[in-house]
C-alpha cells in the first residue's frame, strides 16, 4: 500500500527518519498507522532540512 521501505535512520531513542520508494507512501505514513497496540505518526521534513545521498547511494 505504502510502496517499499528503502531506509531507515534511528534519529532517537522514539524518532526514526525513513525513505519510501514511491512519493505517494508519504501521505499514507503522516496520516499515522498502528502496529499491535502502538499508534505511529509521522511528519514531512520541513524545508530547511534536506534528504542528500552520496554518489547516488540510498541511507
């Protein structure tokens, strides 16, 4: 539904940053999901963060 998990970065001990394969997975995360009794949400990167690869390579 939400397209392919290519990355995952744990940024804390309860924060992650991921990258999805296909834009559209985006909105299906930021408009939450439950895993057995865990509610997750999400947010968009704001715009003074930037997402970049080295040499085209995926996190």
């Amino acid at each position: 539904m939400c397209g392919e998990l290519l990355a995952c970065r744990s940024v804390d001990e309860r924060t992650y940053e991921i990258k999805m394969s296909v834009p559209s997975g985006k909105e299906k995360v930021v408009d939450g999901f439950k895993i057995r009794e865990v509610n997750i949400t999400g947010k968009e990167l704001s715009n003074d963060e930037v997402m970049v690869s080295f040499m085209g390579l995926p996190a």
